[in-house]
C-alpha cells in the first residue's frame, strides 16, 4: 500500500506537463541566454542530481517535468533545468513526452531553512518512486537603498558583520585603518585595495556581564591609537604596533563630544542610558536627566546641547536654562556634525517608525528643528550613532533585522550651493 | 524599534490557555508545551543555544568540543554564572541536570565544565542540548532552581506565575520588572483583556490572528506543532496496520484546517513541516474515502477505538470530534473519549530545534517511538528516517500549526526565535520608565 499513511505515490507525482516536447528542450538550451551563475555555483549539485537520476532510470527515454517551490527566482529556475537537462542527457537520457517515456521525473525545487533541496521524484513503470535528493546552501540576502536632496544625507556602508558592533571608527591614512568595537573585542582593519582586512584583534576583558543593551564608544586619540568606553569598563590601546588594549574597571565619564565639543557624561554601567552627571558642566549647569544620546551645537556666544532623555523628550540645555523640547518623532539617537551647509552645525537624530529606523539632519534655528534632508533609511534598527572626533562626519551601526547583521555607515551632510 | 533604546522597568502581564502545573522544562506530562517552552526558557538556560536564524551559539557553555568519533564531548562552562538563589553554577550542577533528562548518556564533571559520552557517534549532540528539555536546572526536593534571566516570584499551579528579574544575570539584567503569567485563561477572555488594556500579550485563537487591528501587533510563528494521531498498541498486526492506514485517509484534514481552526493550519502528511524538511511534500496527505472503505473492507472484524484528547483545550475536542466523524464515514468504530487511557491519543507536538534530525528524534521520543538509525546526515538520511517512522505505522500526522500570539503596542524589543515565535528576554515596554 504504498509508503505508508500518506504514500507518496498518491498523490505526490501531480506532474504538470510543462516541458511537451524533448526538441523544444533542446532548442531552448542551445537559444537560451547563458547565465552563468547556476553552471559556476551550482553545477556541482546539478550533476550529482543528474548522475543520482540516471541510475535509477539508465539510459532511456524519459519525460522531465520541474516544479519551483523555492525561493529562487525563474530566471534561475529556468537555469537550473536547462543544466539538468544538458546534464541528463550526457548521461543517456533521451527527453520525449511523458506518453512515451519509461521513466517519468518529477523535479522539485524546494528550500528548508538553510539549504536549497532539489528533488526527483522517478517512476519507472508502475512501481512506486523512487526518490533522489540533493541539498546545497542558500545564500544571505542582502539590502541596498539611496535617495538624493539638494542637501543630502550620505550613508556609505563601512563594514557589515553578525557579531555586534558598538562603535566604529575609520583613521584616514595611507593604508586607511578602521577600528571596531564589539562587546568583547576591538578589531582592527587595514584597508587592502579590495576591501578591509583583519589586521588585530584584542579582547576586551570585563569581570561583570554586560548589560543586555550594551554601548561603547571609541575615541581616536593623538598620543595613542584609540580609548574605548564600555559600562564599567575603559580600555586604552598601545600607542605602537603590535597594538596591545588594557582594559580595567572604570566610572570615569565618557566623551559626548568631539575634538571641537568638549564634554563627558558618567555611564550607568548596569543599564542603558548616562546618569545625567555632566563634566566639566555646561555653564552653570552640571547635571541633566538621565539621557541616552548628546548633540552639540555652537552658537555665538555659547553651545547648546541636546539631550536625547530616557524620558523620551529632548532636552536643551545652554549653561542656564533646562528647556523640553517635544520631538514627537525622534528616536533615542542623536549627534552633531560640522558642514559647510545652512548655519554650519546640524544635528542628525534617529526616527520612530514602527518597521524600520532611519536618521535625518536637522537645522536647529531657534530651538525649532527643521528637517533638512530626507531622512536616510535603515533595514532594521539603529543600534549606535556617534559623532567622529573630527566633528565632520558620524558613524551609525544599525542591525539589519532581515539579515540579523550589524552594519557599520558613515553619514555625512552635502550641499549645491 | 524605531530609533528608540530599550526602557527599563514595567510589568509584562501575560495570560496562556495552559493550566500549566510545572515549569520543569522537562516534564513530560505537559499538554502545553509551546507554553511551556515559552516559560521554561525565561527561567533556564541551556549549555548551547540558539540564535533567531537557528545557528548554534555559546549558552551556558563558553566553548565545547569532540573527539574525532563524536562520541566524547567536552563543554568548558562559563564563569560566575548564578542560579536564582545566588549559588554558583558548578560543573556537578550540570552534570547532574543532564543525567537526570538523558539516562542513556555518561555525564561527569570535569574541571572546567562536563563531559558526555554517547554510545553512538552524535555529531549533533550540541544541537541536543540547545533543546530547552535539556535546560540546566537544579533539581531540590520539588524546588527548581535556573539561571534564567527571571527568577520565580509566586507559582500558583495552574494559575499564576510571577517572575522577577535578575539583576545579577549573567547576560545583563533584563529590561522588564516582572512577568506577570495569568494561566488557565479562555481564548476569549484573553482577547477581551488584551482589548481592554488589561494584558500586554496573549494567544490567539484559530482564525483570530487574520483580524488585526491596530490596536496589538501579532506574531505568528512558522508552523511549529505537529496535531498527529499517536496509536497507544506498539505492534500492530496486518489487519490493525489496514484500519490505521484507512483512518488516515479517512481524515479530512483540509476541513480541519479550513473550518475548525479557520485556516490557521497546514493539512500535514508528514511529521516534519516543510519549511524545515523541503521534502514534506513527498508525504502529501490524501483524503480518499473510497480507499479508506475497501481498506476497511478487506478486514473482518473492525476493532473498536477511543480517542482522547487534551480536555483543556477546545480546539482539540473540535479535531477529535471530527476525526471521528470522518473515521466513522469510513465505516470505522472510532469515538471520542475523555479518560486518559484511550486506543489512540490526538497530541500536540512542537517541533523543538530547527535541525531536522534533532526535531524529528524529539518528536520520536515525545511519542515513545524508536527513532530510526540511519547511517548518514544528509537530507536524504533524514528522509529516510521520517519515511521508517511514518510506515511504522504508529502515528498519523494530521495538521501543522503556528503558535500565534496578540502583543499590546507598548510591547518592544522582543525577537523573533528560529520558527518565528516572540522571544520575551529582551522585552520591554513604552510606558516604563528607567
């Protein structure tokens, strides 16, 4: 009675008779455009299934029918079948209609959660079929995106990676060098004329667990590579190669600024957010509520900083006043840049969305923000954004959460002017 | 996410259909397990676990290893790790935990963490301990005690459950307060709470999860349950072997799936869904009646059965009701029962790791089968071993089904697992405050 409750021979072998004629078949495989990536990726795959097929039927006639059930896209189905064919028949398997074939193959294309499954399901003559199988991996998807303003916001991908990364830092330099900051390492990249190339790789040592949402900043200093700040923990690097981190316990105050802005903040080390203890102050003012992100702006006479506050409102403070800001639609994450575009200094500030993030520049005339680009978009959430020291550019780090990878930008602000 | 960083802070009020009497990730007597499972893995940890795409990634283990016959493994385990009572984690621990879910393995603490020793070649063994039955639990006098991320609070068995978290977890303490568990609550009553604001997640009946609104986020799973029929009589003669194979194509499992639970189910041929096999297909259920009656004809005399059933669960009693409508067409003696010893029990089986072979010997122990050996760890072995199963003729896979789930919009941060279900760990909610 077949293989069992649901014998496969019931109903499994619904052929639909898309493949009529064995001459077409072969006139579409020597007229059929050649996309190479089935031949060059998959060829391998193609003849095991080819060779798998032919020893259950021999060489003969047979009838081939292909059902995509995959993820793949025609094209490449329609390439996949063309190899299978060109394969089947240097194995003597001659193509005719079903009404006339010993042997009738029922190819599907199917998919599990990590590998492509390509199946033959064969009957030769009334016996029941015969299965054959073959698995390959399936690649990672991938994501682009752009859009253009008479000012812009620039996204250029850096670096994408599965473990987290906390913080980027890019030296410009000849080889450029690139610095990541993951939770338990900081890894170091040198620029090889094709890409980035793991030069360095130190770990950072830590006695307490981290917090589940956990930061860093790095900071490119002069008389040494770079600091990193951690909750509770601070690591600073040798100042020559090979280059060596020590790392210890630590409540100093991380930097919110850069080389131009001058202030530290001290880190909450078992949560997510700075206590609002500021040094050395902003005028008169040494302590805001708790917040997660800082933007400096200067002015004439004085720098007002924006304080991204776990409050979920964004506060201004100028030396003297605590102002509230509502931003309804502003994220956690924000940071200052220098351009040469409208007053000089804008604040780029993460959005809430409820998909995906995205980040956009704002003028900040009058303590009333205006958007002055679109808004640049994420594939996932925005993890990370700090200003670089030289006050020009900012790095955000955002987790694709299609690809559950982290991806490294540098965002910066161009204009016509 | 929205650009936003977690919040700390807040109550997450839960409310399950399952009168759960045990949160021992390892007890076999649940008829919840999804629910289970969701509760287990708040309280446990496991030595490896798994990330959302379902790749293997250090748990309580920091780094393991085998002997090239995979049959030696050692697991060197993470430092300053607590159970709930402030305890250190140690190496006996472990070891202890392990023996007592898995008999059949050599368990012994080593300096650095424990070894296992199979009698066989187990090249997937780590995949078998991300299986939240071999979470690592101390066992003492009925006390259970973790190093999850939440500690037990208050359990009221079949009622209530609170979690506090952890300050001093070894993953960071969570961002949620507490986890308030409300259990043995009707579908409907869930759903009026969530409409009143009174709940922040709650399951979703058959057919509630296509009418959204904006009011809640839902979050389906992949079709991570397998509804089989699962025969109590081990050894089936030639005439009984007919009759099980003429009520499974007695079965109309498209009704069931369409009508009874309003689409929220797969008609299942097979015990692995096809989302995780690709081959599923090859096992395509048949509804035959005409088959199913002359099968039921070659046999002289047609053995009555019983079909018991989860009583807890409406959903169940509605299948079995109609399984044994369908099986009686047939010209089948079938009828439902609500003792707990039956000829044939409906279960609810979830499919507990993305690695096929790993799910399908879960699946084979839950129902006292005997998995198949097979002599590779190709696709294709693992077809066959599924093939051996089905034509064991001990069970019938009926339907897949999705664990669907309704979250108030001011629940965030929480991750989608390797079969699509919410994982509630990094959870927090909008309206909490640091």
């Amino acid at each position: 009675m077949g293989n069992g409750y649901n014998s496969p021979s019931r109903n499994m072998l619904l052929i639909k008779p898309t493949v009529r004629r064995a001459a077409f078949c072969i006139l579409l495989f020597f007229m059929a455009p050649h996309h190479t990536f089935a031949a060059t990726t998959w060829g391998a795959e193609i003849e095991q299934l080819a060779v798998k097929i032919a020893s259950v039927t021999g060489p003969g006639a047979v009838s081939v029918d292909l059902e995509n059930k995959s993820s793949l896209a025609n094209n490449q189905r329609d390439e996949v079948r063309r190899q299978l064919l060109t394969q089947l028949a240097s194995h003597g398997l001659r193509l005719v209609d079903q009404e006339q074939a010993a042997a009738t193959i029922h190819i599907t294309l199917s998919e599990n959660l990590t590998s492509y499954l390509w199946i033959a399901a064969i009957h030769v003559g009334n016996n029941p079929a015969e299965i054959e199988m073959v698995a390959l991996p399936r690649p990672d998807p991938t994501s682009p995106q752009r859009q253009t303003s008479t000012i812009t916001l620039h996204k250029t991908l850096l670096w994408s990676q599965t473990t987290p990364m906390l913080d980027i830092a890019v030296l410009d330099g000849s080889p450029p060098h690139m610095i990541v900051l993951e939770p338990d390492r900081v890894a170091l990249y040198r620029y090889q004329g094709s890409g980035w190339e793991q030069q360095d790789a130190m770990t950072i040592s830590h006695a307490h667990p981290w917090p589940r949402d956990v930061r860093g900043r790095l900071v490119i200093r002069k008389d040494h590579l770079f600091d990193a700040y951690l909750p509770g923990v601070f690591c600073q690097s040798g100042n020559r190669t090979p280059v060596t981190l020590n790392c210890r316990e630590s409540d100093d105050s991380w930097p919110l600024g850069n080389d131009l802005l001058n202030l530290n903040g001290f880190y909450a080390s078992a949560r997510n957010f700075f206590t609002g203890v500021l040094v050395p102050g902003i005028g008169k003012q040494s302590t805001v509520s708790s917040f997660y992100t800082a933007a400096g702006l200067p002015r004439a006479n004085y720098i007002l900083w924006l304080f991204a506050g776990t409050d979920s409102r964004v506060h201004m403070l100028d030396g003297i006043t605590d102002q509230v800001m509502q931003a309804a639609d502003w994220g956690d994450e924000v940071a200052s840049i220098r351009t040469s575009c409208g007053s000089g200094w804008q604040v780029l500030a993460s959005s809430r969305s409820s998909n995906s993030d995205s980040i956009r520049a704002y003028e900040f005339a009058d303590r009333v923000a205006s958007p002055i680009t679109q808004p640049a978009d994420f594939s996932g959430s925005v993890v990370s954004l700090w200003t670089a020291m030289d006050g020009v550019t900012a790095f955000a780090v955002s987790r694709d959460d299609r690809t559950e990878k982290y991806e490294a930008f540098r965002l910066s602000v161009s204009c016509i002017q | 996410m929205g650009g936003t960083r977690p919040r700390y802070g807040g109550t997450l009020r839960v409310n399950m259909q399952a009168a759960l009497l045990s949160v021992d990730p390892a007890d076999t007597n649940s008829t919840d397990p999804v629910a289970l499972d969701e509760i287990s893995c708040l309280l446990f940890d496991t030595l490896v676990t798994l990330d959302g795409r379902g790749a293997l990634v250090p748990g309580l283990a920091s780094s393991w290893r085998s002997d090239s016959g995979y049959q030696r493994w050692s697991f060197s385990l993470r430092s300053n790790v607590r159970l709930s009572d402030g305890t250190v984690l140690t190496p006996q621990i472990v070891a202890a935990s392990l023996r007592s879910v898995n008999p059949d393995w050599r368990v012994a603490p080593s300096d650095d963490g424990v070894t296992i020793e199979v009698s066989s070649p187990a090249r997937r063994l780590p995949m078998q301990l991300a299986l939240t039955r071999n979470s690592i639990v101390q066992r003492d006098n009925g006390r259970l005690l973790g190093t999850g991320a939440f500690a037990v609070s208050l359990w009221q068995p079949g009622k209530q459950l609170i979690l506090k978290e952890r300050e001093d977890y070894w993953r960071g303490r969570p961002f949620l307060d507490e986890i308030d568990v409300a259990l043995s609550r009707n579908m409907r009553d869930q759903m009026m709470s969530l409409d009143l604001g009174k709940v922040d997640l709650i399951e979703l009946a058959p057919g509630q999860s296509q009418r959204t609104t904006e009011k809640r986020t839902i979050v389906s799973s992949r079709p991570n349950q397998l509804i089989c029929l699962v025969f109590q009589n081990n050894t089936p003669n030639e005439d009984e072997r007919k009759l099980r194979e003429a009520l499974a194509l007695s079965t109309d499992r498209r009704a069931l799936a369409n009508v009874i639970l309003q689409g929220d189910a797969t008609p299942a041929g097979s015990i692995l869904p096809n989302w995780q096999s690709g081959y599923a297909f090859l096992f395509a259920p048949a509804y035959e009646l005409r088959s199913a009656r002359e099968l039921r004809d070659e046999v002289h005399f047609v053995t009555p059965w019983t079909l018991g059933y989860d009583v807890t669960d409406p959903s169940a009693r509605l299948l079995a009701e109609r399984i044994a409508l369908n099986a009686q067409d047939a010209g089948l003696r079938l009828q439902t029962s609500m003792s707990s010893t039956t000829d044939i029990r409906l279960e609810r089986i979830l499919i507990s790791s993305p690695d096929g072979y790993i799910a399908l010997l879960d699946v084979a122990r839950q129902l006292g089968l005997i998995m198949p050996k097979v002599p590779g760890n190709s696709t294709e072995n693992l077809y066959q071993a599924e093939k051996e199963l089905l034509e064991s003729r001990r069970m019938i896979p009926i339907l897949h089904v999705p664990a669907n789930h309704a979250l108030a919009p001011s629940v965030h941060g929480w991750t989608s697992q390797w079969d699509g279900r919410a994982g509630l760990v990094d959870a927090w909610l909008g309206t909490g405050r640091p």
